[in-house]
C-alpha cells in the first residue's frame, strides 16, 4: 500500500478525526475473525471544484491487523500500521459518484481512495456493525501545460507494476495458470472486468482477489477494465501456486508519508494471502487473480 496525503477538506478531516482510533501497539489473531458476514459501507465522492460526481474512483479499506507507536529523538510520535489484505475490501464509484462495499468486517481501516487525475485520499476510520455511510470530496489535480517531459513509458509502468506483484515470474516459470495481459485486455475492448472473465469461460462460481483483496462477481460487474494490467487465471484450485497459499511473513518498514493529523503516519502494509473457502467456489472451481495500476 502506497501512502498518499490526508485530503485537506473540513468534512474529511473531522471523518477521520471522529473515527481514528489511539495508535498504540496492538495485534489482532486473524484466526479468530469473525466469520458471519459484515457491514455495508457506501459513499458519495464529488469534485471538490465543480462538485460534480467523480467516477470510476477505486475505494479500498485496507485492515489493520497491527500498529506501532515510536518516538523519534525530537519526541515526535509516528505510527506504522500493518495491513491484512484478506479482510481488506474494495469497491468502484459510478456515474453518479457512489458507490457500497459488501461484507466489511468491523475494525479499524486505512481508507485509500484513487483516482487519475485527483490527488489520492486517504484516512483512518473504524468500521462498526452496522451500515455505515460518508461523504467525500476529491481535489482534481491542476493541469501541467508547460514543458512536459516523458522519463517513463506507460508500459514500463505496468511491466513494473506486474513484476513487483509476482506475474512475470510465474508467467515465465510455466505455472498452470492462464496469463492474460495488458494487450490483451486493450484487443478485446471490454468495459468492465468481468467483460474480460466470460471470454475466459470464468462466472460467478470462480475465487477472485483484486490486488490479493477479496473480491466478488457483483463487484467485478461495476470494476472499470481500464485499470486492469493483467490476469491470472487458476481453473483448480490445486493448481494456485504455492507462494499464494503461504502467509506472508511480516515486514516492517519506516512510514513513508504522515497523515496531515500530527503524530500519525502510514508505513508499508504487511502482506497476507490465504486462500480459504471466500467466494462462492469449491475445490475445484477457478481462482482468479486480477492485477491493477493502483499502487
């Protein structure tokens, strides 16, 4: 997870005031999540200029599965907080800016919203058991109209992206998957990704994880496939590589970028991938990884 810079709005900012939780030193047993079904979560995003609806804006709540409070020498407190991908949840905004996430398990959650164009927000909130609804306003980025200079190729950007995530190793590796790239996902011109998946012969039936987040069919159904790079396509699940699997082993890095509330800053995520009975297939239905340009 990328940081980005706590949107400067005064409804956001009291959001995330009200909802952010004391960022002592805490662990949570994923074993013992819980298993019924979550809360909903829905929105309104807006231009904050023309408060027009900002579409197709990728909103994801990322789980905080731990954090840690330090002091540097000054006295100045930062935090590092550690995300659980499995229980982090994604959703897509429409034509008319909204947009619901499914089955949000209560807890606390890094919301990061994005969206080309606009500058990311992101923030703090807890999730409680019932639904809960907010509010949002994106700043759109001014344009550049000065000398632009080009230093990197949109397909290096998504040859980096797929080789961060693994995709080009297993790709080259011979694995039992079907790969399906970024060309082909332009010579097919489909809208959304689920367009993508039909071609495949993949229906609601499958496994699916968005950037290793668990996802759904419903949810696929409304995910743009510009933002899609590439795919991976598992027809059994005793064919998902072994690295998918495994849990994660946990990572500590330093906060790259401090929320604008003093003393709070988002550091690198810890990663975990295991591949449970989520979805709606069995042992022998598909599992389908998708990969995006979101960081």
């Amino acid at each position: 997870m990328h940081s980005g810079h706590l949107l400067a709005a005064t409804a956001l900012f009291a959001l995330a005031a009200s909802y952010a939780q004391p960022a002592h030193a805490q662990q949570i047993d994923s074993a013992r999540a819980p298993a019924a079904r979550g809360a909903r979560f829905v929105g309104q995003i807006n231009n904050l200029t023309t408060t027009r609806p900002v579409t197709t804006a990728d909103v994801r709540l990322m789980w905080v599965d731990s954090a840690h409070t330090e002091k540097d020498v000054s006295g100045k407190e930062s935090s590092e907080f550690f995300i659980d991908t499995t229980r982090s949840r994604v959703g897509i905004t429409n034509d008319s800016g909204t947009f619901a996430i499914n089955n949000v398990l209560a807890g606390r959650y890094v919301m990061n919203v994005r969206r080309i164009g606009f500058e990311p927000v992101q923030a703090l909130l807890t999730m409680g058991t019932s639904m809960m609804e907010m509010e949002l306003a994106m700043t759109q980025n001014t344009p550049m109209l000065p000398e632009v200079k080009i230093t990197e190729s949109a397909v290096n950007r998504v040859t980096r992206r797929l080789d961060r995530v693994g995709y080009t190793s297993r790709y080259r590796m011979g694995t039992s998957g079907h790969f399906v790239d970024r060309a082909e996902i332009l010579r097919r011109h489909p809208h959304t990704v689920t367009d993508i998946l039909i071609g495949y012969g993949i229906g609601e039936n499958a496994t699916f994880y968005l950037d290793r987040m668990p996802t759904d069919w419903e949810e696929l159904m409304s995910y743009p496939a510009d933002l899609m790079i590439g795919v991976e396509i598992y027809r059994h699940r005793g064919a998902v590589p072994n690295e998918f699997n495994q849990t994660l082993g946990e990572v500590s890095s330093r906060p790259r970028k401090s929320f604008s509330e003093p003393g709070l800053a988002a550091s690198a995520p810890v990663s975990r991938l295991a591949l449970g009975p989520g979805g709606s297939g069995g042992i022998d239905a598909p599992t389908v990884f998708i990969w995006t340009y979101i960081p």
